[in-house]
C-alpha cells in the first residue's frame, strides 16, 4: 500500500477533523400556538468548544416532527404529521440545502398513503426513503432522484394485528423504520403489535417485501431501535415498558432473535406512571447505548458488550428540560444535544470517553418543540 508523505497526511487528517469542528444541526419541531415553531430550525454547531448557535428558521412547513439527511449533504427529508394532500394522511418532503447557512428550499412533496408519519429515513446509497406512520399503522416507501426528488409512494404497507395492551395496542401503530447495517432489509418498530416487522428492499424499484419479523416481550410497545457498529445487534426501546431490548441480527437470513431485555430506569423508580422511552442512540465506539425517558426527563446510560449485545444500566442523567423526546450524538461522538418538546429548548452535554456519561455543559438554546435532531459536516 502506498504511504502519504506524513506533512500530507497529518493535513488530510487535521482536514477531516476541521471539517467534524464545524456542523450544523437541523431540529425537526412540532408547529403550534403554545411552542411558536413555524418549521425546520437550524444551529450551527462548534465540536471543538461545545458551542451552539441559536436555532433560526430553515424552512416554513406544518410539524416536521422527524427529518432525514441525504449521506451528500445537499437534501433533507422531512415528514409532516399534519400535512398532506388529504386529511387521512400526512406528507413527505424534499428540501435543498443551501450552505453554509443550511436554508432549506422546499424541492417536492408527496403523500405518504397514511395518517401520522412519524418517522423517515434514507438507505445508505439514498436510492430509497422510507417512512411510518403511526396513526394509521403503516408503511412506505419511495425512489430518491440524484436530484433529491420524490416519487410518489411505491409501496404502502399496512400492518396488521394487536397487541397484549388493548388500551395501546388495539391495532398496529408503525412507529419508526429502517435499513439494516447490511443494507438489504428495512425494519419497522411496531408499537401496536410487540414486533420489528422485516422488509427485504430492492433498491432498484425502492420496493418493499414483507420477509418476517422478530418479537419483544408482550405489551413492550417498541418504538426505535438502533444498530451496533459491528452490525450483528439492534438495540429496541419500548416505550411502554420502559425497557430497551437487545436482538440479535442474522443478515444471511434476515432474522432479528431477542437476546435480552432490561429496563432504562434506576430500581427506585421502575414502576412509576406517566413515563415512556423515546429513542435509542448508539455511540460510535459501540461500548455505549443511550436511551431517553419521557416524564423521568432522564438518558439511561447503558454499557453495551459487544459479543454478546446485552446492556447494563449505569447511570440515568437529566435531560435539563421537560420530555425528552429526541437527542442527538454529534459527528465526533464527544457531544450530545437533547431536546425538550414540552420544554421548547435544546441542551448540550459533554461525553466522557471512559464511561460514557453525558455531562451538561450549561448551554441551552430556545427552539419550539424541539422533536429530532440531525447533524450535518460542513465542507
């Protein structure tokens, strides 16, 4: 292998990490009277010092509560859970990123073919986006142009079933979806239905095909899961048990087993009503698996054992605002931004390395409603 000249590669390398310093962080939100959003809001982010600008506007469109970037950096994807050519449904759209600023203009919007698409993302190549719906218990999917355009729905996929809570789980409720580390599978969290559903994709047509599924424990109410970076474990959290679940992925097969599961709480406090976890973050390292709980305001800190996927509780911190919803690593993995959706502002914490922990670094910035964050390199 030919070797860089090492004034070469120290400057390649001091590039790289320049370019990681200096990030943007785009906030999906919820649009409403109470918290003032009107839409898609943007920081800039500094991963040498922790700083973060205050959120301005992006983009004017009705709650794009989960957004997803085009691994070029030059299109945002984002569902409205309210928008929509038709009342039953909500809507998908496209938008252009303008740099350095990270405005956003809108590029098309379709359909999604359900009402509460809750959730999108992309497949590593980004021929394929992917969206749930919540409300009406489905799925779709849609090709992606090199021009960052939409094609209308594909494939909707509606689910079908119960779950053991009839209060929560009297029918499906999709409540995120996914492409394995492989990129041959799509998988789906079902909340109504205590299964991640499995979809082989073809990325050529942006097709989806119903392949299985895997289980957690009855009533658990699995919401978004996360890859470990060796690829061979997904990490689902149930928002309804307060719990998250360790399943082990078999790519030659398509198969998700569960391996373990355990709760995202100190034991003082497992028990108590109200609460519910809302997502699941892996570090880059792999040796960490966060998870936030709604109400208990907290990210359980979890040790991860890379053989063998199962997780240990080792601290819950506070969130430093109401209803955590959605949080963030940034690109370095030395930062995490939490939001607060009943809080309307976003806090930075500082990583430890050696343990994981997040630490508050006293920064907090207002943005309404705050419900997904999503971090971009710039150039």
């Amino acid at each position: 292998m030919k070797r860089l000249p090492l004034p070469l590669a120290s400057l390649l390398l001091t590039g790289s990490a320049l370019a990681q310093d200096s990030q943007l962080v785009y906030f999906g939100t919820y649009t409403n009277p109470t918290s003032g959003s009107k839409g898609v809001y943007v920081s800039r982010f500094n991963a040498a010092s922790g700083e973060l600008s205050k959120p301005e506007l992006a983009a004017e469109t009705l709650s794009p509560s989960f957004v997803a970037l085009h691994p070029n950096g030059k299109f945002l994807y984002a569902v409205g859970e309210q928008g929509g050519a038709q009342k039953k449904s909500g809507a998908l759209s496209a938008f252009r990123i303008g740099l350095p600023g990270g405005k956003l203009e809108l590029i098309n919007q379709v359909d999604t073919g359900g009402a509460g698409p809750c959730y999108v993302s992309l497949d590593k190549t980004a021929k394929v986006a992917m969206t749930a719906q919540y409300g009406a218990g489905s799925v779709s999917s849609f090709r992606v142009g090199d021009d960052g355009v939409l094609s209308s729905a594909v494939t909707v996929i509606q689910h079908q079933g119960s779950g053991a809570d009839p209060k929560r789980q009297a029918g499906p409720h999709a409540h995120s979806i996914r492409m394995t580390p492989d990129n041959r599978y799509a998988v789906a969290c079902d909340l109504g239905l205590d299964k991640v559903l499995i979809y082989r994709a073809d990325l050529a047509t942006g097709e989806l095909v119903s392949h299985g599924f895997g289980t957690v424990p009855p009533g658990s109410g699995p919401r978004h899961l996360a890859f470990h970076p060796n690829g061979h474990f997904a990490f689902v959290n149930n928002e309804m048990k307060m719990t998250v679940s360790t399943m082990a992925y078999d790519g030659g097969k398509g198969a998700l087993t569960l391996v373990d599961t355990v709760s995202t709480l100190p034991p003082e406090d497992r028990g108590m009503a109200g609460l519910s976890t809302a997502e699941t973050v892996v570090h880059p390292n792999g040796k960490f698996v966060y998870v936030s709980n709604r109400g208990h305001d907290t990210i359980a800190v979890l040790r991860c054992d890379a053989a063998t996927g199962k997780l240990t509780l080792v601290a819950n911190v506070k969130t430093e605002g109401r209803t955590p919803r959605n949080f963030a690593l940034d690109l370095t993995g030395k930062w995490m931004v939490a939001g607060h959706q009943d809080g309307n502002s976003a806090a930075v914490f500082k990583v430890d390395p050696e343990t994981g922990v997040p630490k508050f670094t006293g920064t907090r910035v207002d943005v309404g409603s705050p419900v997904c964050m999503r971090f971009l390199a710039l150039p």
